[in-house]
C-alpha cells in the first residue's frame, strides 16, 4: 500500500447533480467536501500519466488506460490539518444553544434498550422499523445555527471509546465557540472596510479537536465568443469552489496489484483536482497508523462483555443498493458473517440525515448516473448477535462497507466509498 498527501493549489470546484447549462445567471454548485470518486480518478490519471511509456501510440495509450487504471484502489479521502486528523460529526451527536447560559451544548442520540414485553408501533414503509430500538436522546432542542463539522482522530476515538460526557464536549465546544465568534467579528470589521470586502464570507474556524465546515468561495464569469474573443452580452455565469484552509491535506492509501502498474519513485506532482482544471500538489507520504483501528477502541471491546454492542461512522458516504440499509441484512435486520468477518450482527437503530446524490464523469467524459449515498458521519448501532466484534473491526477498520453496484460505470467500493470507522455503545434504558 501507498500513501498519497494531496494539498490543493487552488479552489476545488466540486460540482453537485444540479444542471449547469449555457443560459444567462446559471450557477455551478459545489459539494460541502471532496467527493471520493473526485479524488479517486484524479489519482488513477496521475499514475496514467506518469506510469506511461512515451513511446507508446495514442491507441495503445488508451488501451492501457481501459484494461488497468480503473482496478486501482483507492481509499479516501481523509482530511489532514495542522498534522491532525480530522473526520465528519457522527449523526448520534446533536447540538444546540442552551437558553439560559448561550453556551453551545451536545445531544447525545442512543437507541434505548425495551423492556420484555414492550414494543412500538412503527411507520416505516417497509415495515423495518417496528423491528428496530425506539430513538431517545438526552435533550430536546432545536439544532444550533452554527456547530463544527469535523471532529479529531483523538477525539473520535474517545467518542468511539463511549468515554466522553456531556461535560466533556461542553468544554470543548465553548472553546471552539469562542474561537468562531472571534472570528465573525473579525469578518464584520472587514465587510465594513472597503478595502476588505473580496475577503469577506471566507471565515474558518478551528480549534485542537473540532473543525468548522469549509468557505465557499462564489465567482461570477462572463461567457466569451469564440471567433472575436470578446464578451457575449448578457451572458454572465457564476462558479463555487471549496476553500480548503492553508495547511490543509486530503490523505489517500493507494493499491496499484491489481492494475499491475509499477509505482513512480519518490511520486511527487502537480495535476487537477475537481473542475475548471484546479491544481494540487501529490506527492508519497509514510504510512500512518490511523489507517488501522486503535488499540483503545480494541481494548474497549474486549472489556465489553457479552452482549457486546458496536456501531459504524461512516468516514466517506456510502452505496447501499437497499438505500440507508446495507444490502446484507435481511428482513430480520440481522446481517450473518457480516462484511466477511465471521460475525452477525443485528440492527438496533441507525442515525441517517438526507441521502446526498453522487454523479460524476467517465474517462470518456460521458456523465455518470446521479447514485443516492447515505452521507459521511452515518451512524448504524448493532448488537452482536455471533462471534468476536474484534474480529470484524480489526478486519473493516477504514475500509469500505458499500455494497457492490449493479451499474458498470460505478466502482464505489474501489473509489473509497463507504469508509467505516467502528466502536462501542452502551444502549439507554426507557423509564
């Protein structure tokens, strides 16, 4: 396995299924982040290129591009700043403002445990959900206006760990609070200099253990004619792109075997990332320890007991061909040798927000199926139902758990959909 860091050069146009089409005031939209298949086939071009014999004729080129580039395996993306780690908020942590004091507090979501004999009626279409644990959570608020995005490996792992409580990110989140409100008021003096104004709406806030969603950056183009190379009139158009901050990498873990292609030396290079041709630097990295499960998360469950209950973050959105459900588990909600690991699990409880459509292009530049992904931070709760959840979270740890797609055009196990992070949890009890 290699390793790839990727810093962008430029802002990253990562455009959404919307259409963008040649008419007066359209805009391109960009995704909220870096979309795996995006990175996945700005890799497979990179070792293309620099893997090719110059020799070689254009058809042989293609050729080699067909049978070999597309088996590349590719996980990622994953989000480095500052030399930390960073991942998207799980959807089992809910925030809001308390009333009283103004302080940005948690909302812990569990799936409670029922007492024999009890039950709910559910209202599920499928009939799925009168089978799954009632939802409780701590607290009942509307959801903040503002809240970090991204948590740290070494706070994720806690989380994970089921060791961190409401005091705990209560003092973390008023440290990131602070910073983000330094930061507005920063943004207001520069919308009221002149001098400013292009800056403004561009704000990142950071602390150690959170991260705030990336600025979007708009720009407005005009439409040129081709033969006079002058302004069409009333044909202006506009443009989003992602501002990733400075000192910002996207981490990729790279398996060239089965394309059979020898990987370039001391790979370092420029080439495009997303759309209108931005640039990034790639360039080979060491292997990190992050892409194999910690040794917390591993002594947390064998210190479970028995029943053990675990749950799966989704680092990257994923592909189910059953929609939020993942195509193993049948109509009792049980999954057998879940994921080839030896071990069944049952589903509780899944926390799951909107499905985000995924699209992209070909290498033939023919557009590609818009697929509904359940999005990065999805949380799905099991219950160990055989064998040892080590087993399986040692063996699954960051790799993907998509389904296999039935369309030709889409390698979303091989792009690094589905990435899963796992851990443990202790179910709630109803009173």
């Amino acid at each position: 396995m290699n390793v790839l860091k990727i810093r962008p050069i430029d802002p990253l146009m990562i455009r959404d299924g919307r259409p963008f089409e040649a008419a007066p005031g359209v805009r391109a939209h960009t995704m909220t982040d870096v979309v795996p298949s995006t990175l996945a086939g700005s890799i497979r071009t990179l070792l293309g290129k620099v893997s090719t014999d110059s020799s070689l004729s254009e058809e042989d080129v293609k050729q080699l591009e067909h049978k070999n580039l597309h088996r590349i395996v590719v996980r990622g993306p994953l989000y480095e700043y500052k030399g930390i780690v960073y991942y998207p908020i799980p959807q089992d942590v809910g925030f809001y403002t308390d009333k009283d004091s103004g302080e940005l507090c948690v909302n812990i979501r569990r799936p409670a445990l029922l007492n024999e004999g009890e039950g709910y009626f559910g209202t599920g279409r499928n009939g799925l959900y009168d089978q799954m644990w009632p939802a409780l959570s701590a607290h009942k608020h509307k959801p903040a206006m503002s809240s970090p995005s991204y948590m740290s490996a070494e706070w994720m792992t806690r989380w994970l760990c089921d060791l961190l409580t409401e005091k705990d990110w209560r003092r973390e989140l008023s440290r990131w609070d602070r910073r983000a409100k330094t930061v507005d008021m920063s943004k207001q003096l520069a919308q009221d200099d002149s001098s400013e104004k292009g800056k403004a709406g561009l704000s990142f806030e950071d602390t150690d253990h959170f991260l705030s969603s990336f600025p979007v950056q708009e720009t407005v183009h005009t439409a040129i004619q081709p033969d006079s190379r002058t302004a069409k009139d009333k044909m202006l158009f506009s443009t989003e792109s992602l501002i990733l901050p400075d000192g910002m990498n996207l981490l990729a873990e790279i398996d060239v075997k089965l394309a059979h292609l020898k990987w370039p030396v001391d790979l370092s290079e420029i080439h495009s990332l997303g759309g209108k041709r931005g640039l990034a630097h790639f360039y080979e990295t060491e292997q990190a320890t992050y892409w194999s499960c910690p040794t917390e998360i591993l002594d947390a469950l064998h210190d479970a007991g028995d029943p053990s209950y675990i749950r799966m973050v989704l680092a990257t959105p994923a592909y189910f061909s059953k929609g939020w459900l993942p195509g193993g588990f049948n109509e009792q909600l049980v999954y057998e040798n879940a994921w080839g690991s030896g071990v069944d699990l049952q589903l509780c409880w899944a926390c799951v927000p909107r499905w985000q459509p995924v699209s992209g292009w070909h290498h033939h530049l023919e557009e590609k199926s818009v697929r509904r992904m359940v999005p990065a931070g999805s949380v799905y709760f099991f219950k160990v139902l055989k064998g040892d959840a080590q087993d399986l979270v040692t063996k699954n740890w960051l790799k993907s758990v998509s389904d296999l797609n039935r369309r030709k055009e889409a390698f979303d196990k091989d792009d690094g959909f589905g990435l899963a992070l796992w851990g443990l949890w202790s179910p709630m009890i109803l009173i």
